[in-house]
C-alpha cells in the first residue's frame, strides 16, 4: 500500500477534468493506497464530474479576466487574492508529496504555491500551443508531459517527456464492435456513417453548415449521427424529421459506441477529442474552435494535418468549405487509409500510466 499523498489541480472543461481523472485513477492503479485530492473551480463542471469518479475535491472561489463584461473584473483580484490564501491552506493541510496542474482557472494558484512552498509540481499540458499560465509554471516545474512534439519552444527541454494526452479507459480499451456501435443508435449497417460533434456545446459553424446542406450529404448515401449541444438542438432535430438517416442527439454520453459507428468523423480540435480520435483512428475533418486560448486548436489540428492524418477547415470557412471537403475525403479512400493509419501512429493508449510514473518519480526525489 502507498502512502502517497497527490494533488490534481484544474478543470473548467472536459478536456481538463477527463484527463485528470484519468491520471487520478492511473495513480491508485499502480499504487493503491495512493491519497488524491482534487481542487478546482467553485461553480464549474469539476465540482460535479470528479465527486462522480468517486474523488474528494476542494473549490477555489476562482475565476478568468471577463472580456465581454469589464465591470465583473473589479472583483478579480479579490478572488485571485483569495484563492492564494485558500491554495496555501490547502497544501499546509494536505502535505501532498506532488501536486499536478491540469490547466483551468484552479491549476495556476494551487500550483504557484506549490512551488513556493517547494513541493514538486508537474503539468500536464495537453495542447501543442502552451497557456500563458503553464508557460509561467513551466520555469519550476520538476517534469511537464506533453502530447505533442517541439514543445521546447515553450518549456525547458530537459524537463519534457512525450507522454501523450490521456484518455478516458471506455475509449482506450473499447472492444465494441461496429455493429453495436450502429445498433445503439438505431443506424444501418449498409450505409456509411458520418459523426458529427463539436464539443460538449455544439460548434455553431459546424452545425449551420451541416444543416444547410443536409439534402446534399445524405444524398451521398451516409446517414449521420449528430450530436448538436444545447444550443442547436430543437432547430436540428425539426430539420431532421424530415429526413431518414439521421440521428440527432443534443449530447451523446456513450462515446466509444458513437466512435465504433463512425466511418468519417467531423470535430472540433480540443485536445482530448484529438486524442481519442488518435485511438479509435477514424478519417476526420478538424474545424478548430478559433476563440480559444492562444487559438490552440488550430495548433493542435495542423500537427495532426502535417502527419496527413486530418483534414483542416478554419471556422470562417465552414460554410463554404466543409461540405466541400467532406464530399472529398468520401470518394478517396486513399486518403481515408492514408488518415486512419497516420492517427494509429500517433496514438498513445497509456498516456494516464505513463503521467502516473512520472508523478511518483517526482514525489520521491
């Protein structure tokens, strides 16, 4: 038994919280007994997720510089303030033998602290462009895994290792069969089929442009599974009923059936779907989100578009260009063997143990 004690700091989003969960269970899989605690963000997504993998997690009144409303930033040094304090606290009582950053609005005070109070810290960077923040942390850190390569541009390269992005083990292990991925959602075997998803929101570009050439796609003989978010949804699925062939789902829990089912995948370019789609190795059309930190996501889908395993469309382009690029890739199976054999290559299955060993070594220097 293990009586190592590790904190996990971040969140905000899936592709943060997947990720440390993963991690968290690595750790108490090689060794049990391990003690975790996680520290996020009050009011964000982590506070529900992580309690349900069966994890303690703690909540810092912390949040990012609002640029569509100024007048909310008034009380950010207060909270940044404030969060400092609570992070400290947290480490005094704790005594964690490492702490690890995620990335989200608690990954930056909870490890800041920790390196000043000389505890060993590693960041788990997930994208091929570095944050502002990680960038900062990366001076002190003991170790700091990346998923992609060249990441010495941003971070000291003796403390780089290649550990890819972990991903969740429903994924990773899957043995589910195309078949049931198709019976699952009540598609045909005989026609080919196109995933569509954009994030746990839906990606407007990506939905507007699907559904103003629905006639042309399904016209190609492929149905579609369609997952829209929130936002999209009733508009989706009234356009669709008046179409066969298409399954529209506002979010689509089961994730590794849906990947079984697909034979071309249309996608947002977050790091986490990047990494399961390394994994399951099917023909994608990235269309980064181009709003997010330091346009990230077009970083991560052009890596993968130099190793000739993805198609690019940029967002502004969606309209014209995606339906364009899709009908392409449909008739080329070339390009489509090309794709699913250059993501193979990428792939990392063990990304989660790989962090894990990287964490102990840390702990025990």
């Amino acid at each position: 038994m293990s009586n190592m004690r590790v904190i996990i700091a971040g969140g905000g989003t899936g592709g943060h919280i997947f990720p440390a969960v993963a991690i968290g269970h690595a750790l108490q899989k090689l060794k049990p007994g391990t003690q975790l605690l996680f520290v996020g963000a009050l009011g964000k997504m982590e506070m529900e997720k992580v309690p349900q993998e069966g994890f303690e997690i703690i909540g810092l009144d912390i949040a990012g510089f609002n640029r569509s409303n100024m007048l909310k930033n008034l009380w950010l040094p207060i909270k940044i303030f404030k969060s400092n304090m609570k992070a400290k606290s947290i480490l005094r009582e704790f005594k964690p033998n490492a702490v690890v950053g995620v990335g989200g609005y608690a990954s930056f005070p909870v490890l800041n602290a920790a390196q000043g109070m000389g505890i060993p810290t590693l960041i788990q960077e997930q994208n091929s462009y570095a944050g502002k923040s990680n960038k900062l942390l990366g001076r002190r850190a003991k170790a700091i895994c990346v998923a992609y390569e060249k990441m010495d541009k941003f971070f000291p390269k003796s403390k780089l290792i290649l550990s890819g992005n972990p991903v969740r083990e429903k994924i990773s292990n899957s043995h589910i069969t195309k078949q049931e991925g198709l019976a699952k959602f009540g598609l045909k075997e005989n026609k080919r089929t196109i995933l569509i998803v954009g994030g746990s929101l839906g990606a407007k570009s990506i939905n507007e442009a699907i559904d103003n050439n629905l006639e042309t796609i399904l016209g190609e003989g492929v149905q579609l599974l369609w997952q829209t978010g929130k936002p999209y949804y009733e508009t989706a699925r009234n356009k669709a009923a008046s179409f066969d062939d298409v399954e529209v789902y506002e979010f689509i829990k089961d994730m590794d059936y849906a990947y079984a089912a697909a034979d071309v995948v249309i996608s947002r370019a977050g790091a986490l779907a990047i990494a399961e789609l390394c994994i399951v190795a099917k023909p994608v059309i990235f269309v980064p989100y181009p709003f997010a930190a330091e346009d990230h996501q077009t970083s991560n889908a052009m890596a993968l578009a130099e190793h000739n395993a993805a198609l690019v469309v940029k967002d502004a382009d969606a309209k014209t260009e995606l339906i364009k690029k899709l009908k392409t890739l449909l008739h080329d199976t070339a390009m489509q063997d090309i794709m699913t054999n250059s993501l193979k290559s990428l792939a990392i299955k063990d990304a989660d143990k790989r962090i894990a060993e990287k964490i102990f070594e840390i702990a025990s220097n």
